[in-house]
C-alpha cells in the first residue's frame, strides 16, 4: 500500500479489531449475563444489553468511515436504546439481546460486502489519488513555468465544470485561452484544452447534441493526454475522451502551478477520478 | 383514476392495507354488536384508509407537473459520469437504459440507470407518468442530491422520467 492509499481514519489493523469487537461484545455481554445468572447471581438482565449497545455503537462508526453509508447500519445504536430502554425478564432479555447479536453480526457481514472499505484519505478528498498523482508526474514537467494565473484560471475552469457551471466554465475558458500567450513548450497544447473545456460547455449549457466537427488534440499532444485515443472508439467515445482529456489536462496544468488552488482541486477529485475512469 | 389532470395512481400497499381493514372489520361486526354501533365512524375512518393515499398521491403528481415545465428550461443534458458531488442542487437531464426499478409498489420508484459513461440512482417521491419497466430507454429531468440528503453518493431527485424507447417484449 502506498501513503496514498492510506485510510484516513483507522488503519486496517484497527478496523479488523473493531469488526471482531462488534460480535464479541454484544454476544459475549449476553453470554456472561447467563453464565452469572446459572451461578446464582440473578442481576437485573437488562444490564447486560450494554454489549449489544457499544456493539452498534462501533458498527455505527465503521459506517460512519465509509464513503458510501449504510442507513441501516448508522440508525443501529437508535434500535439498540428503543429494544433496551425497558427491563425485561430474563428469558425474553436473553432472546432479545441474542436475536440483537445476530441482526449485527449479519449487518457487518453486509456492510463489509456491499458497502465498500472504510475511505481512504484520497477518496475523502484529503490526499492525491494514485492514478491522478501518476498522470500529473507523467505530465507535470511539460507544464513547469506556466504562469500562475493561467494555472488559477485551469483551477477555476476544471472546478466550475465539475460544479455544473457550464456557463461560467466556458466564459472563464474562454478569456483565459486568450490570455494564454506566454512562451511556454506546451502553450498550445494549453490553449487548445482550454478551448476543448469551452466548445463542451457551451454545448452541454445549451443542451446540444454533438457537432459533427469539433476541436480535438493533435497526435503530437497524445502524450500529455491522460487517456491514450484508442482507435476502436466511436464517434461519441472520441467526443467525450477528448473533454475528458481536455479537463484532467487542466487539472495538472492547474496542480502542478497554483498550489493555492490545491485545496478547491482536492475536493473534485472524485469528479476527476470518473473522468479517468474507463 | 384521474382528478382533473392529473393521474392519481394507488398503491398496492395502500390497496391491501384498505382490504385488510376491510374484512377485519366486517368480521368483528359480524361477531361483535359493539363493532356494530361503531360503525358510523369505523366505515368513513375505513375510507380515509383510501382517501389519504389519494389525496397525498394527487398533490404530489400535481406539484411534480408544475415543476415539469420549469426543469425542462433549466435542465442541462449531461452525461452520467459529469455527475459528481459538486453538482448537488443543479438541475439535469439525462438520458440511459432502466438497469433496475425498485418500490415501484410502494409509488417511490428507485431506478438505476445507466448510460455509456456510467450508471446512477435515480429517486422518484411520486408514481411516474409511464410505467416504466428495466431496458427502457429514458430520459430523465430531476435535481442531483445526496442519496441521505446531508452524506451519501450522489442521485437524481426525479421529477419526469419518459421512456423514449420501450423495452423489447
């Protein structure tokens, strides 16, 4: 695992302890609740229902730590207090916190397999994720010395679109494509993605469908492009992959010179992480 | 059943749990006289059972049909994979293949749909206009929120859903 990859809240060791706690704690409570009782101790059984209470309480955090959230899993210490709130008698507090030990046991199973691992620091939105951190390196000495307004206008621009703002990503791209005149290796290839970012967006903002011709990146440029051009794409796969590069191309443009802009680049990252995405 | 212009459509659930009382109640009324003097408010109370669903059914439909119009103008036609976080609260349209329905019965259908870039959730607080079955190619006008309003992956709140082309039979 690379310190990209880390979990941003516990590590794996941890997260293990705390899926076997769930189950020991819950059953084991209930478990010593009855051993007491065959010797003689008849304490008021509810008591015991504490270990089915830290038990949803950890299973609630493991969820709590996953991009994607369980409901089911989070509500669980609601369930535990409204089961538990109320003394029972023996019999039906056993059956009761056992039933209880069972339900979290399964919904850790489910959590474990539906609901994904507990989130990285990249796929919080704290940390570079490996493959975009790759293609920045890959690309990042082309971009050296661009100026570090137009790298804030290639934060700005990938932001807005990310946002939604077509309108406003294609104003910004276009007055920054003007602007990008500095004598720089790669300046056209800049100014080619900024136009690229704004022929989309306004496309999309007007709801359009696709022209037939459109500006694209010259063979010369493949490789700065994050995604190679395949030959066996359509028509739209080609149309699209040619954003998609445009946009991740502002991206490293924007990394690699605007380390103000950090911060606002971080928190699209899964917007960039699907545009890389096959 | 339709109330001016609007299509009211009630669920199954709101159905069985309508007949369910219903022969609960002719039951206990055969067996109970008490049941019996009661019956001027059990059977209206019965109705409500029915009428409810209704009424909440056509001021949803209605309010959805005001909306339908306004989303239509504001909507952006994006693709799926454009569909990120960020873009809570912007109004989108987007066209894919039913993979799944879900809670159809229950009149808040769930879709999963899915284009060349991707799939996503799509949630419907209403029936929709068409019956809309999986491999049906629609499009959908409706607002991207978070699956749990505050923490969750991203879905769209649909308000239209119209199948551009049915599933083959």
């Amino acid at each position: 695992m690379t310190i990209e990859d880390k979990p941003l809240h516990i590590d794996r060791k941890t997260e293990r302890y705390l899926e076997i706690a769930i189950p020991v704690a819950s059953f084991g409570a209930t478990l010593i609740g009855i051993l007491l009782w065959m010797l003689g101790f008849e304490i008021n059984f509810q008591f015991f229902a504490v270990g089915c209470i830290i038990g949803s309480c950890l299973l609630t955090y493991l969820a709590w730590i996953r991009p994607k959230k369980d409901i089911v899993a989070l509500s669980t210490p609601i369930y535990a207090i409204i089961f538990f709130v109320v003394p029972t008698e023996y019999s039906v507090g056993v059956t009761l916190q056992l039933l209880y030990s069972v339900s979290l046991t399964i919904l850790l199973i489910r959590l474990k397999y539906r609901f994904g691992a507990p989130g990285t620091a990249a796929a919080m939105g704290k940390q570079l994720a490996d493959s975009i951190k790759t293609y920045i390196e890959q690309t990042s000495s082309s971009f050296t010395g661009v100026r570090p307004d137009t790298a804030h206008d290639a934060a700005v621009v990938f932001v807005q679109f990310a946002h939604g703002e077509y309108r406003e990503a294609a104003r910004r791209a276009v007055a920054a494509a003007i602007g990008q005149m500095e004598d720089v290796g790669q300046a056209a290839t800049i100014v080619r993605a900024f136009s690229i970012v704004k022929e989309h967006s306004i496309l999309i903002d007007k709801s359009l469908p696709r022209p037939l011709t459109y500006e694209v990146f010259r063979p010369e440029e493949y490789g700065l492009l994050a995604k190679p051009q395949l030959p066996a794409y359509d028509d739209d796969h080609e149309f699209y992959a040619v954003l998609d590069n445009a946009l991740l191309l502002l991206l490293s443009v924007a990394w690699t010179n605007s380390e103000d802009d950090r911060p606002h680049l971080l928190a699209c990252q899964t917007f960039a992480l699907k545009l890389l995405d096959e | 059943m339709k109330i001016g212009k609007v299509n009211v459509k009630v669920s199954i659930v709101a159905i069985a749990v309508f007949v369910f009382f219903t022969i609960l109640l002719l039951v206990t009324s055969i067996y109970n006289p008490e049941v019996r003097s009661q019956l001027i408010w059990l059977i209206p109370g019965l109705f409500m059972l029915l009428v409810i669903p209704i009424a909440l059914n056509y001021m949803s439909r209605s309010e959805y049909a005001d909306l339908e119009p306004l989303y239509e103008v504001q909507a952006k036609s994006v693709r799926i994979k454009l569909i990120n976080e960020s873009m809570v609260g912007k109004v989108v349209r987007v066209e894919g293949v039913v993979e799944q329905v879900h809670f159809q019965f229950l009149n808040r259908p769930q879709y999963t749909v899915a284009d060349r870039s991707g799939a996503i959730s799509v949630k419907m607080f209403t029936s929709p206009n068409e019956d809309v079955k999986v491999n049906d190619i629609v499009e959908i006008l409706g607002q991207v929120i978070k699956r749990y309003i505050v923490t969750g992956d991203p879905v769209i709140n649909c308000v239209s859903i119209r199948k551009k082309i049915k599933a083959p039979e």
